[in-house]
C-alpha cells in the first residue's frame, strides 16, 4: 500500500465538508475496501471450508484497492495536494472554508 489509513484519514479531514474533493471519495473508498479485506482474512481463518470464497473475494480487493490507488496518485497530483504531507491546495481550501 502506498498510503497508510492515518494518511488516508488526513485526506478525509481535510477534504470532508467539501466532499466533492476526489481524493476524498478515493481515500473512503479505499478505507473501505481494507476493512472488507480484513474482514475476508478474518473469515477465512475462522471458516477454512470456505476459505476459497474468502480468498476470492480479499483477492478481489487487493486488486480493486491496486486500481483506486493508482487513480488516487494521479487525481492528488492533478489537483495540486502536496504529495509529502498530502496537504490540500489552497484553492481547495478556499471553496471548503467558504463553505463554512
């Protein structure tokens, strides 16, 4: 993974009453997705006579997670977020701030 949840979650703070803000809706996604995984290796130890249908499914997230995450790469970059401290751009900030 290249972001951490922390990481994630400092998008999600930022960007969450301006939730049109994509790396928001990516950043949840992805959150989301995680959990479903986990939930999936959980079962899988738990249920080992279904462990096939548990695989299929956290496999499907690995991949799906793969995916969002390169999207969510390309939209910080596109929108100008600091990539280091994944801090919002300040025209950003301005539209959540009027928004307040």
């Amino acid at each position: 993974m290249r972001y951490s949840s922390t990481q994630l979650q400092l998008i999600l703070d930022q960007a969450g009453i301006y939730m049109c803000a994509c790396p928001a809706q990516l950043a949840a996604q992805m959150m989301e997705l995680r959990t479903l995984h986990a939930y999936q290796l959980n079962c899988m130890s738990e249920m080992p006579d279904m462990a096939e249908s548990h695989r299929i499914i956290a496999d499907a997230c690995e991949r799906a997670h793969l995916l969002l995450e390169e999207a969510f790469d390309r939209v910080l970059e596109i929108e100008g977020w600091d990539k280091r401290t994944l801090t919002m751009p300040e025209g950003l900030r301005r539209k959540r701030d009027d928004l307040l």
